[in-house]
C-alpha cells in the first residue's frame, strides 16, 4: 500500500505546487477588475493525456499493492525471465527510437524521422510479441498456483499490453501522416513519447515486482507492508 | 417553512426521547461502548437541534420583504476562526473517548479463554478447548463428514477439544473470552447485539474479539454479513451460565476424538430452505 | 500580471474560437451523436434519471417485503438481494455520479467558466456513449437466466461469485462488466472536465473566481480519476476469478460439501480496493452537491457566499482527505485493529471541513433577503438532511462506537439521509434551478412546492426513525426479521409506517416528471436571466444558449461570482462580466 499513498502523495505534492501558485488566499471581492488566470503551460491534448495517465499510474500502483498483499514475499515462479529481459529490453529501445523521432522531426530530418517511427513501432510489437510468448508459457502451466502469481502476472501484463496496444494505434497514425509527408512537425508524436516513456516507467516498477532484478529489492521495499 | 423546521427540530428530539426503540439491555463488559455513543448523542443532538433552530429563525426573520437588501459581508476570520475551534473541541471530545475504549477492545486480556466459531453457509458450529486448555491446529484441508470444522487429526492439542456442531455455545458468566473466528466459504459476521461486540470471520483467516458476558441468558446470534440468500436466516444462540452450570454442560459434550468415532453417514452442508 | 491588457495574447491555450468549432451537419449529429456538451448533458440527465426510476421502483419492491413481509408473492430472499443489489448500484453509481458530473459537470463546466465547449468534444461523446452501454449492460442483468447479482451493492467476494448468491452465474458477469465499461467512459468525461476547468477558462476567470459549483464538480471529478481505477482492478479481478478460475480473492472454500478449487486469496484485499474507491465515491457525489448547493443558497438568498475562500479550501481539504479515511468501512472486517486509530482519526478530522461548510451556508442565510424559491426550499431541506446525515457519521466514523451499530439499519438510515436524500434534493434544485436556462422555461411553481415537501419531509420521516431500529439492532441486508427475540412488535407497526411513506414519496416523483414534460412547452417563458444570477451561464446571448455558447466573442470576466446585494450597486446583483466600478474603496 505504501506504493500507492506515495504515489499520491506525489500527485498531491504536485497539485499543491501549482494550487500555491493560483493565489488561492486572494480576497476575490476585492479584486474586481480583468485579471489573467495563469494555466497549466502546454497544449490542452498534453494535459489531457497527462491526466490520463496519472490515473492509469495508480491503476497499477494499486496493482503492485493488491500483489504484495496477495503474493507470499521471496516467490517468483514465472515465465523465463530471459524472454522479459529481452522484452523489456525491446521497449526500452522504442522509447529511445521515439525520442530520436521527436528530434528528427525538430530538426526536419523526414528520413531519419520515419526510420525512427518504424522502429519503434516494430520495437512494440516485438514487446507485445514477447509478452504474448510468456503468455503461452504461463497458460501452459496453468493458473491455479494458490500463490496467484502468474494470474498476477497475466493480469498486469494484459492491462499494460492493452495500454501499449493503444498507443500503438496512435504511433500508427503518426507514422502514416510522416510516410504522407506532412510538411508540419506532428504534434501527436510528442504525445506518443510522453505515453511511451510512462508506459516504460510503469514496466520498469512492474518487472522489478514480477522478476528478480537488480532494483526489485526496492520495489519490495515501497509494496510491502513493514 | 420555518415553522416546518422548528417542528423538525423539536420532533426529531422528541422522538429520541419518547422512542420506545432503544439499545438491547447490555450483556458484556461493553458498557463503556454504550457510553461513548451517549456521548456522541448529546454531542451531535445539541449541534443539530441548535444549527436547525437558527437555520429556522433566519428563514423567518431574513425572508424577503419588499425593499429589503442582505447584508455584504464576504467573510469575518475570527467567527470562521471561533467555529472551526469549536468544532475541534467536539470531534476530539468524541474521538477521545472512542480511542481510549478501541484501546481496550483490540487489547485481550491475558486471561481470556479462547473459544472457536466456524461459520458456514448458513450456520455456526463452535469449538471449545478440552482439558489441555487450548484449541488445536486447524485447517480446511482436513474438513469431512466426520471433521466438519477441519481439526487437525495428528495435533494431539486438537483430539481434546469439545465440538458443537448444530447447537447452542454456552459461555461462562464473568470470565472474559477471546472469540477466535473462522468461516469455511464466504464472509461471515458474528452478531450478538446484547454483547456489542462483533466482527466479521473471512475464509482464510483467523480474527477475533473479545469480551466478558455480565448477564446470564440465552441470546440471540445474527450473521450481520450478507453471506448469500439465506443470510437472514443464518441464526444461532449463545447461553451465558453461571459457572457451575456451564461446567456441568461443558462435561455433557463430545470432544473432537469422541466426535470423529462417532459420525453417521455423509451429511451435507446444506440449507434450509 | 494583473493589469495586463486582455487580447488574444492572453488567450488561453484550450479556448476554442468560434470557427475551431465543430458543427454538426446533420439533424443526427446534432441532438443524437451530438459533440456539443449542453446536448450530451441532456442525454447524460435522461439516462441516469430513467435508470433512476427503475432504482426508486426496486426501492418500493424492498419496502414492499421490509414493511408488509408475505404480502406479494413474487418476492422471495433472492429477489429481495437482487433489489437491494442493483437499488444501491444504480443509485451511488449509474445515477448519481452520472447526473453530477456527466450531466450538471457538462452543462455547467463551459457555461459557468466562459467555454465554448469541452476541450475534446469528440471525446466527451464517446463517454456518454460508453455510459449508456454501460446502463443497458447492467439493464440486461436483469433479463438473463438467474437475474442480476444479489451480492449487495459491496459485491463482497467470495460471496458474490459463488452458487449461494443470486445471479452468480451471469448476474455478477454483467454487473462487472458495466462497471469496468462505466469507468472507461467516466474516465473519458473526466479528463475533459479536468482538462476544461485548467486550460479552457473564459479571460479573466481566476480559480479564485470561479463559482463553488465548479469547484465542486472539478474536485469531484480529480477524485474520481483516482478512486476508479481501484474499482476498475478490483472488478477485474474479480471477474477472472469468476471466469478463468484464478484465486486472487478466492481462499481455500468449502461449499456445499466440496472444496473449490480456489486457494490462497484474499477477500479482504477486494475489500480495500472496493473501499479505496468507495469512500472518495462518497465526495464525488457530496462535492458537486456542496458546490451546488452554495450557489443556490447565495443567489436566493442574494448575499454573497459567506467565507468563499475556507468554502474553497474545504472542498480542497475533504478531498484530499477522503484518500485517508477509506478502512472505515472495514473497522469490523478483521483487518489489524490497530488500524482503526489511525482510521478514526482522520475520519473524524475530516468532520471539520465538513461542518465548516455547513456554518458558512448558514451563515450566508443569515441576514440575507431569503426567496422562498423552489431551489431555495430544496437547498434548506439538503442543510437539514445533511447536518442529520453528518453527525451520524460521526457515530459510525468514530471506531468504537461503530462496532454495535455497523450494517444495522444504522448504517442503512446514515448514508440514505446523507448521501441519498441530500444529494438528491440538490439535484431536484439544480434541475428547477438551471431548467431555464436549458429549456427557456419556467419549471412550475406550485407542482414544485408539493413535489418539495412530499420528498423533503417524507424522506426525513423515512429515515430519521430508521436510526433507531439499528441502534436496537435490527441488522441490514435481512429479507425478514421474523422471530428475533430481541426485536418487540412495535417494530413492525414502524417498517409498515417507513413503508407507506416511502410509496408516497416516490409517487412524488411523478409530480416533478410531469412538470419537467409538461413545461417544457407551456411553463411561463423564463427569460435569459430569471433568478437575476451573477455567474456566467446567465449571460449567454441566447436562452436556451446555442451551439458554441457565447456569439462572436468570449465573455470576459471582472469579478467573482458572488457579488449580491454589493451596497451602492444599482441592482441586488453585479453579473461576472460585467467591468466598471462596484463598490466603495474598490476600484477596478
């Protein structure tokens, strides 16, 4: 649980911040007159999939959670943690074929910008591919371990796969305008970067919940109950 | 309308005197639940009564006449101040108490006999420790026809205790007790209102309550958690003996051993309709 | 920053210019798979106020059997599950937070800011369509073999999917599958709403001049972004173990003789999840009708709302809060008992904000010039039902005494009074409230009134004595209470006097369908501005507003929205945009 309190913590920290800075002890009566409201910086489609995924964050904050809660500590029996290695391994590059994407297209290279796109596409299918082989695997040996961690790991793996799937549909449609040669810089690709690095960012925390990584002894330590 | 609230004010204190529904009389060591719920009583009667009256005198006396114009007065610190003040005072004056008694109700005492409810669809077996003093292991895994409570036939401290299964507990009078509650299928709850105690029992786990019956006589107990269609009629009783009643009762049952030997053939667990 | 010039510099990034807008070319696309979110707050109303009407008959069915038990045959303990089931669920979710935030949030939220529309219009259609698919899932429920779910609305595992309870074998599928659809679609709404309020704001339009109703609304709607996802994981969940045979809440069972072949889950675990969000669902119904409410109170009372800025951080506070409190729904539920301290203790902190609300609606009242209005009567009764529903929260929030009255009819008489009949009689006086401005007309006055005390004093008889049944312990969720020792006779004599008066309210209900229909065509004209309101939606060139709102140009706000009875203003009320000087010692 303390996951999630400190996730929305950090939400809270966030939107305290900039609540500190809307002037919320201003005395309004006294203040009539035209005045300029100060907004969130940025275009409304970026705030808006930034508060998208700030509820998909907790979605699986509150996953790990249900998992340190249901899951004994120390077990990991799941897919060979190989295959993920390389998956994740696979996402991990798209999301830096994205960034490259987002500099090519600053700088108006329109080849580089389509390799980079494909890239990444190819780079995500071959995540999801990956994800689906672990899949099988798991299926295989049937669900109904008591210890529930490989329902776990279909569960939070299906819902982040669902994520990247919609991604992809928007990567899709970015990649199809770069190959129609639009001559203006897309401004959906810098959503597709800021989706995919979180995306990243949620994998990186679930994969050190499900295997044995380096980090995971931290993930532990934020998860579990003292 | 502001007649109208006068009445509600008024009324609804009068109901609280005049109502002859009102707490069972109390069984249990408990009391202190009771008085701070008295508490909370006075607290909360004396704001809603006062907020409602002045709510009805502003109807009343600020309604709208011609030519007449509300006062301008955004805000005033100091009333806002004084309130939240006193509002504080209240809620402490009511979480105080409740902390100090919640302090005792998760604190057993050291010498609380434990005694077991199992519950299932729709009914309550119970389980007694024998001469050794103590429940045995327990587990799911070993319930049968003859083991209806999964006592664990290898624990020596299990072949001892006394099962009732389809009958009334019997608790002494004056001698605290730790409930140990378990529940074989879904979420139950153990409800005797005379004893204001009560918790839930969840499969898989082990929870408990305690307290010391004061009164004896026979009581009636309530599952108070929806387990299915037959949760209203999950019901059971428990009688509170003085001691060498209860004793004389408790020599009357069987122990699990005496039990196992003597099952008949396969009964279900089943409801009645 | 202040005194910087207003120009289209200062435009705000999600301000839609009136040639940005989308138009709809075709009779379908404007009132059926309409962009515009007047027309999908319309929608949203109908839907959740229809599905409404079949929780208030299921609510009779239950009154039926609680107050003259044996009389209909038909319902039997699994009917009388399955009503109270899908009563609680159609009630909390499908009509409450869908009217408060899909229906007042849409029409409110660009109107009372100086919006043109949602920033994501098309997003915003696509969430009232979910919505609806998700009403007509859980409509099906009721069709199938077995009926929908009878696990009440907690839908407590491993009950609720196991062969003891009604509807467990397509009943529980279809009511997890509508939340899971219901919470795709809010979410949708919901970062429109959030999205709207931060970036879509007419010039000049400050948080700090922003009226209670959106800030209500806007924290309502930040709650709800982060309560449902705990719903939407624990609806999962659950519908795998009930599918594919998984075990995340499903321990070793024993049903019916047999061993499942679940083992190691956790029931408690859906317990938090199901908590985690339910106790924010609360504020997410309260909040908006907190908002509401003091914009009632102040325009009928023409007086400024007293205190603005605690009103403000209040419903900041409650909502921060609300994440804090969830386990006190559980205080008997087995979790470590030593969380009850900590529990009790923000819960009853959380009792300040709450009250401070309170005193300042009161206070707005006093010395104001009070309209006996319809809003206005629907506004006092909500004080009175909800100070009643507070304090007995307090009862329940406070852990100890929680232990004898949890799931007695306690419980049932708190939160009916407090997040039932409150929050529905601020819906009843927003809808008599802003109908005029959505239709053009005047809801009728005297149908009004009757409509006003039947529902405010029946429910307050309703439910006011329904308390002292759970303090003799009368437990809730019981099909009967037949031959418990401890229950004396009279107590029946009150369930049949509970019950009678319940018929009569909700055939109340019929007074306010008939004028909501009948005025809308012959209702006396209303004109733009009939309750002379300061706030925006007022404004508008047009009554009813038209598509896009405001005309050639944004409205551009000089103050806040509560400037009533302003001394030395030629009228009682200054609206939101208009500039110049307003008081003495106040230059603009």
């Amino acid at each position: 649980m303390s996951l999630v309190l400190l996730y929305l913590a950090g939400l809270g920290l966030l939107a305290g911040r900039w609540l500190l800075r809307q002037r919320l002890a201003a005395k309004p009566w006294l203040e009539a007159g035209p005045a300029v409201a100060l907004p969130p910086a940025g275009p409304p489609a970026r705030l808006g999939l930034a508060v998208f995924l700030a509820a998909v964050g907790l979605l699986f904050a509150l996953l790990t959670a249900a998992y340190a809660m249901r899951v004994p500590a120390g077990t990991r029996a799941l897919p060979d943690p190989r295959l993920v290695w390389l998956t994740t391994g696979l996402l991990v590059l798209a999301s830096l074929a994205l960034h490259l994407a987002g500099a090519a297209a600053r700088h108006g290279e329109r080849t580089a910008l389509r390799a980079a796109l494909l890239i990444a596409a190819a780079a995500t299918l071959g995540f999801l591919a990956g994800q689906g082989l672990a899949w099988r695997d798991l299926l295989a040996s049937g669900l109904a371990s008591p210890d529930a961690a490989g329902a776990f790991f279909i569960l939070i793996t299906g819902l982040h796969a669902l994520h990247l799937g919609g991604g992809l549909a928007g990567l899709g449609a970015v990649t199809a305008r770069a190959f129609r040669a639009g001559p203006d810089p897309d401004p959906r690709l810098a959503l597709c970067v800021l989706y995919w690095d979180v995306l990243l960012a949620i994998w990186l925390v679930l994969f050190g919940l499900l295997f044995r990584t380096p980090w995971s002894g931290l993930i532990d330590t934020l998860c579990r109950p003292a | 309308m502001a007649l109208i609230l006068v009445l509600i004010a008024l009324g609804s204190v009068a109901f609280h005197l005049l109502s002859p529904w009102w707490w069972t009389p109390i069984a249990s060591n408990w009391g202190t639940i009771d008085t701070t719920l008295v508490i909370t009583f006075w607290i909360t009667g004396i704001v809603f009564t006062g907020i409602v009256l002045f709510v009805a005198y502003c109807v009343y006396r600020f309604r709208h006449r011609p030519g007449q114009q509300a006062a301008y007065e955004p805000e005033s610190r100091r009333l806002e101040g004084w309130l939240t003040a006193v509002t504080a005072l209240g809620v402490a004056a009511m979480l105080a108490p409740g902390l100090i008694v919640w302090g005792q109700f998760v604190r057993v005492p050291a010498d609380a006999r434990e005694v077991e409810i199992v519950a299932q669809q729709w009914r309550w077996s119970f389980r007694l420790p024998g001469a050794d003093g103590r429940l045995g292991a327990a587990d799911i895994r070993h319930v049968a026809d003859d083991n209806p409570l999964g006592l664990d036939p290898q624990d020596a401290a299990a072949r001892d205790d006394v099962v009732i299964d389809g009958d009334d507990l019997h608790l002494p009078l004056g001698r605290p007790v730790k409930v140990l509650m378990r529940s074989l299928d879904v979420v139950h709850n153990f409800y005797v209102p005379e004893f204001r105690a009560k918790m839930d029992m969840i499969p898989g786990m082990v929870t408990y309550v305690w307290f010391t019956p004061t009164r004896t006589g026979t009581f009636e107990a309530l599952c108070n958690e929806v387990c299915g269609v037959n949760h209203y009629a999950m019901r059971g009783r428990v009688v509170v003996d003085p001691e060498p009643a209860y004793r004389s009762w408790l020599d009357r049952q069987k122990t699990f051993a005496q039990f196992a030997g003597a099952a008949g053939p396969r009964r279900h667990v089943s409801a009645e309709p | 920053m202040a005194d910087a010039h207003l120009g289209t510099a200062d435009r705000l990034p999600g301000a839609i210019e009136e040639g940005e807008l989308y138009h709809p070319r075709s009779w379908i696309t404007r009132y059926v798979f309409s962009q515009d979110a007047k027309i999908i707050a319309i929608q949203y109303s109908s839907t959740a106020l229809a599905i409404g009407l079949v929780a208030l008959v299921l609510s009779w069915l239950i009154r039926l059997q609680l107050g003259f038990p044996g009389l209909v045959s038909f319902i039997g303990p699994s009917e009388y599950y399955q009503y109270i089931t899908m009563h609680g669920m159609i009630m909390v979710v499908y009509l409450l937070t869908a009217l408060f935030l899909g229906g007042f949030g849409n029409y409110l939220i660009p109107l009372m800011l100086g919006a043109r529309d949602m920033v994501f219009p098309y997003v915003n259609m696509l969430s009232y369509w979910i919505y609806l698919l998700a009403v007509l899932v859980l409509v099906a429920s009721f069709f199938v073999p077995g009926g929908p779910t009878g696990a009440g609305w907690t839908l407590y595992p491993p009950q609720a999917i196991l062969a003891g309870t009604p509807g467990r074998d397509w009943g529980i599928v279809l009511m997890l599958v509508s939340l899971i659809l219901f919470i795709i679609g809010f979410t949708m709404g919901g970062v429109n709403y959030v999205v709207t309020v931060l970036q879509a704001r007419a010039p000049g339009m400050t948080l700090m001049r922003m009226p209670l109703t959106i800030w209500g609304i806007f924290t309502a709607t930040v709650l709800a972004l982060l309560a449902f996802p705990a719903l939407f994981v624990g609806a999962l969940m659950m519908l795998l173990d009930r599918l594919i045979g998984t075990s995340f809440f499903m321990p070793a069972i024993i049903e019916a003789g047999q061993r499942l072949r679940h083992g190691g889950g956790s029931p408690i675990l859906f317990q938090h999840l199901f908590w985690f969000f339910g106790h924010p669902e609360v504020y997410i119904v309260a909040l908006p009708a907190f908002g509401i409410v003091s914009d009632l109170i102040s325009t009928h009372a023409r007086k400024n709302i007293f205190g603005y800025r605690m009103m403000v951080w209040a419903i900041v506070a409650i909502g921060a809060l609300s994440f804090v409190v969830w386990a006190h729904h559980m205080y008997v539920s087995g979790m470590n008992p030593y969380f009850g301290f900590f529990f009790a203790t923000t819960t009853l902190i959380i009792a300040i904000p709450t009250a401070i609300k309170v005193y300042n609606w009161v206070l707005t009242l006093w010395r104001g010039d009070i309209h006996l209005t319809v809003p206005m009567l629907f506004a006092i009764g909500f004080i009175v039902t909800f100070l009643n529903g507070g304090l007995t929260g307090l009862f329940l929030g406070n852990v100890v005494v929680d232990v004898p009255l949890s799931d007695t009819m306690f419980v049932v008489a708190h939160f009916h009074m407090v997040m039932g009949v409150a929050p529905i009689l601020v819906i009843f006086g927003g809808i008599y409230h802003w109908y005029p401005k959505v239709t053009g007309r005047m809801l009728d006055e005297r149908l009004g009134k009757l409509h006003f005390w039947v529902t405010f004093l029946g429910a307050y008889l309703i439910f006011f004595p329904m308390h002292y049944l759970g303090l003799l312990g009368v437990p809730r969720r019981y099909f009967e209470i037949e031959g418990l020792s401890f229950v004396p006779a009279s107590v029946s004599g009150l369930n049949a006097f509970i019950s009678v008066v319940a018929f009569v309210v909700g055939a109340a209900q019929i007074a306010f369908l008939v004028n909501l229909v009948h005025s809308l065509r012959h209702g006396a004209p209303a004109g733009p501005n009939p309750w002379r309101a300061t706030t925006l939606e007022w404004q508008t060139p047009e009554t009813p507003p038209a598509h896009g709102n405001w005309g050639a140009s944004l409205p551009v706000v000089y103050r806040w929205p509560y400037d009533y009875s302003v001394p030395g203003a030629d009228r009682d009320f200054v609206p939101q945009n208009q500039p110049g000087l307003t008081r003495a010692g106040a230059p603009a």
